[in-house]
C-alpha cells in the first residue's frame, strides 16, 4: 500500500486585501503518495503558487491542515519547518534563483553546507557527479551570468536534487526556457527524479509537462479537482 507523504485536509486561505478579505484556496483537500509525481495547474492567479507555499510551509493557512513526512505543518514553529525544509524537501524555481556571487560549484553544494555538512572534499564530489549528470561537468568554476538560462536551470535541478531530498517542489520550472532547452531540462528532471524516487510536485501552465506526471490537480476559483 502506498504511503501518504503529503496530507492536505480542508485548507483555506484568505488574505486582506483593501480592507477586504480576498479567498484565495476554499476549502482543498488531496493526498500525495511518497514517489508519485504530481502537476498543479490552473490560470494564472489561481493560487498555484500559494498552494505550494503552504505545502512546503513557507506560508501557513487560514484554517484546515497540512501533514508533510508524517508531521502536522501547523503545529511546527518556523525553526522546525526549516529544518523539515533543509533535510527532506529541495526546491526548482522559473528565475534559477542561483547566488550570483557564487560559482556552479558553489551553487551546488550550499544546501549541503546549509545542512551543517562540513567535509568540503565530499561535497564538492557529490556537487561535480550531479554537474556532470546534468552535462556540466567542466564548468563548475563558471558564475551564473557566465552561463545560459538552461545551464542555470541545470545547476538549479543539480541543486534541488544533491541532498536527495524526499520531495521536490517545482514551480514553472522551464517558464523561462526556450522549447528545445525546456524539453532538456524536463527531460533530465523526470530521469533525476525517478532515478532518486523523489516525490515530485510540478507546478506549471504547460499541458504536455503536466502530461508527464501520473496526476494533475487544477485549481480554479479557489477549489482544486482532479483532472480525469
């Protein structure tokens, strides 16, 4: 039998807008088994976004509940859910979100180094496997403004995916790409993410990436079904 990894049960989230309150999520419940790969998606405004906040407790709901890895979101406090967040979860975002300071290298180790992982050596040679698997092998010393958007997506996924992280949130992971360059890196997140058997969570607008996932969630207007 599968196992629940991400619970959400009845949650809602409202924000004050104008001195109005403005209902973003009514009311959402679904649950996500450990390996599955998932797509949300949904117009834009819909609250795609806002969801993945709360699930990756970055925000909290109004009210109804959340359970990631067995643990209940609401009742952590913010050093609790960092921590759930540094060890279990890894992150993909549309703008790469690389620290311009820092080489592909760098890039790569610092969720290791964030973790307390202070043995250099090991960090650097699971930093320059995951480069080389995504076809960056030679250019770890480069800057991010020293490569291409799709070579910045690239150190991105080897990022999310060098501390094996039981989930990975993906939002619009190839919004910035060019077709050919999306296909590449929606090619390798998929072989990375079954070769690792990270549950994947895909927030996107495109029909065919959300085809590659075994689900699709759509919100709209607030409430969230299942796409047959």
């Amino acid at each position: 039998m599968s196992q629940s990894i991400i619970s959400v049960e009845n949650i809602t989230k409202s924000v004050i807008s104008n001195a109005n309150e403005l209902s973003i999520l009514k009311g959402i419940s679904f649950n996500i088994n450990a390996g599955e790969s998932v797509a949300i998606m949904g117009t834009s405004g819909a609250g795609k976004s806002t969801l993945m906040s709360l699930l990756a407790g970055l925000d909290q709901p109004t009210s109804g509940k959340i359970s990631i890895l067995g643990s209940i979101i609401s009742t952590m406090d913010d050093e609790q859910r960092a921590k759930m967040r540094s060890e279990s979860i890894g992150f993909v975002f549309q703008n790469f979100l690389l620290i311009p300071s820092l080489n592909a290298l760098q890039n790569v180790t610092l969720p290791m180094v964030l973790r307390g992982n202070e043995d250099e050596s090991s960090n650097n040679q699971k930093a320059k496997a995951l480069l080389k698997e995504v076809g960056l092998a030679g250019r770890e010393t480069h800057l991010p403004t020293q490569l291409s958007g799709g070579e910045q997506q690239r150190v991105a996924l080897a990022r999310a995916f060098v501390t094996r992280p039981k989930i990975l949130f993906a939002d619009e992971p190839t919004g910035n790409l060019d077709h050919k360059t999306a296909q590449h890196v929606i090619e390798l997140l998929f072989a990375m993410n079954k070769e690792q058997g990270t549950t994947l969570v895909l927030v996107t607008h495109d029909p065919n990436l959300a085809e590659r996932c075994q689900r699709t969630l759509i919100i709209n207007d607030g409430q969230c079904q299942e796409s047959a």
